[in-house]
C-alpha cells in the first residue's frame, strides 16, 4: 500500500492537470485525464481504509475519507484539523448505530504540520472502525454448560 501523503499528491496534480485540459483541449485529450483522477481518489480512499475489515452489517468494502476542518476564532490565528473517516457508503443513511470509524489531529496552524499525522490518524480511523465491525466473538465456539 502506497503512503497517503503521495498518492493524495498525484491525485490533486491529476484534478489540476484534468481542471486545465478540460478548459481548453477536445474530450478525447481530457477524457483519460479524468479517467485519472477517478482512479486516484479511489485508490486514496483504499489507502486511508487500509486493513479496514468489511462492514458488519452489509458486507461491503468501507471507504476512507479525510475531512479538513477550520477553527476560526475571533481573535488570533486559525487553527486547523484533519478528520480521517471510515464508513460504509451503503449504509451510512440507513444505520442507526453510527458505526463510522473517525479520528482527528490535534489543532494546529499549518497543514504540512498536520500531513506528518496523516498515516497514523488514519490508522487510529481504521481501528476505531474495526473495534465497531468486528464479527461477534464466539459466535461458533462451543457454549459452556
Ligand atoms: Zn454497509
């Protein structure tokens, strides 16, 4: 599994590339431009969900998401934070339960600061989406009499 830092980099090289073809060239020169950016950002959500198991409830391959949240205070420098997310597309509108996985960086003023917490906040995602779609223990084990 490739670091998210570069494959998020060639993703957002490939909308750029993509954004600037689109404007200018014929659709069969942006249309494998946009091919890219499809494979891409699917192979980032694959990345940030890495060992993430199947979705208890569906079965389904749980995506990853990483949100940027701003804290902007009245007075003084805005802070930011990233939000790593793992949850289930199918079933997300339907779950009662909120079974997502989340995890969040501390606040802080730049984003190059933040990306050096990208593989291990996404890990603490997964696991936090794991512990709630973990199979039911002892399902088939024998029962005590
Ligand atoms: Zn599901």
């Amino acid at each position: 599994m490739r670091n998210i830092l570069v494959v998020r980099g060639e993703w957002e090289k490939a909308q750029a590339d993509y954004a600037a073809a689109v404007k200018l060239q014929p659709e069969s020169a942006w249309r494998p431009l946009h091919k890219r950016v499809v494979a891409l950002a699917k192979e980032l959500s694959k990345t940030i969900a890495a060992d993430a198991v199947p979705c208890s409830r569906c079965g389904g391959e749980p995506i990853g998401l990483r949100h940027v949240r701003g804290d902007l205070p009245r007075l003084g420098k805005p802070t930011y934070r990233h939000v790593y997310e793992i949850g289930c597309v199918s079933c997300h509108d339907t779950d009662k339960d909120d079974r997502r996985g989340m995890a969040e960086t501390p606040r802080m003023g730049s984003g190059a600061e933040l990306d050096k917490l990208a593989e291990k906040t996404a890990k603490e995602a997964v696991a936090d989406w794991n512990a709630k779609n973990a199979p039911p223990v002892g399902k088939d084990a024998p029962r005590e009499s």
